[in-house]
C-alpha cells in the first residue's frame, strides 16, 4: 500500500514538472516579416521603415508605414501580418484580428504566419466565415414552474 501511493506521488511530481517546464517555454518574438520578391519596391521601403519603428516600439508610426505598405501591396500575406502586429500592439484587437485572417488566407503555405502566437488567439483562420455559436443564456424550465424554488 505504502509503496503503491510513493509511486503516485512520484508520478504526480514527474507530471507536474513536465506541465510546469511547458508553461515556462519562451515564446518567440513578434518580429514584422520581410515581403515576398513580388510586392512593388514601394511597399518592401515601407515594410522595412516598419519594421524599424517596431522594433524601436514606436507602434504607431510602424502601424502607419505597415498600412501604406498593405495599400501598396493588398496581396501580400506578410503585408496584412506586419500590419497586424502593430494594430495588436496599440491594443486594436478587433482590426488586428481581421489583418491576421486576411495574412494567412493570403500565405496559406507560410508556417510562420499560421504558426504565429499573434494568430493563435483569433482561432483557426478557415473557420472565420462559421458561425460562432451565441452566448450561453440560461432559461428557465417550464418543469415545476408554478411551485416555490421551480425554475
């Protein structure tokens, strides 16, 4: 009995050092992406005084090179992400959430972008257009509904 509740209490410690390393992982940085070799020279120039301003966290004018640079490029999933991640930044979640669905419709194949912890919480992008299902609100039942405590 003794040694059947040391192995629980072995196997608890093990499963709980292998859940607490996986919730101390780094994530990876947010960093803007690099346009693809088909955007015009115009929105690469934009992309890359972007990104410069978003890594010296000056979100806002980053957020404004990242939307000349979607207006000259409006095909380029990289575009929309770089976009996204500085309207996410200024706290802007729900256009943010829209540039990030129209980044991974636009790169289907790029790992990054539907990789990205940016991403993640706005769910998977091919359920954007399912209906998501309305607030749970409780109702009444009609059992025992004309006695005292009845719902």
């Amino acid at each position: 009995m003794t040694s059947m509740i040391s192995r629980a209490v072995v196997l608890g410690l093990i499963v709980l050092l292998l859940v607490g390393t996986g919730c101390f992982q780094k994530r990876k940085p947010l960093v803007p992406l690099a346009l693809d070799g088909e955007a015009r020279p115009q929105a690469m120039t934009l992309t890359e005084q972007g990104t410069q301003a978003y890594q010296a966290q000056q979100f806002e004018e980053a957020k404004q090179y990242f939307e000349q640079a979607v207006t000259e490029a409006p095909k380029s999933g990289q575009a929309h992400y770089n976009y996204a991640l500085a309207l996410n930044a200024l706290g802007d979640s729900a256009v943010a959430r829209k540039h990030f669905l129209e980044a991974a419709d636009l790169a289907p194949g790029d790992k990054v972008i539907w990789d990205s912890p940016a991403l993640s919480p706005y769910g998977n992008p091919e359920d954007k257009n399912k209906k998501k299902p309305g607030l749970y609100t409780p109702r009444r039942s009609s059992f025992g509904s004309g006695m005292p405590g009845g719902y």
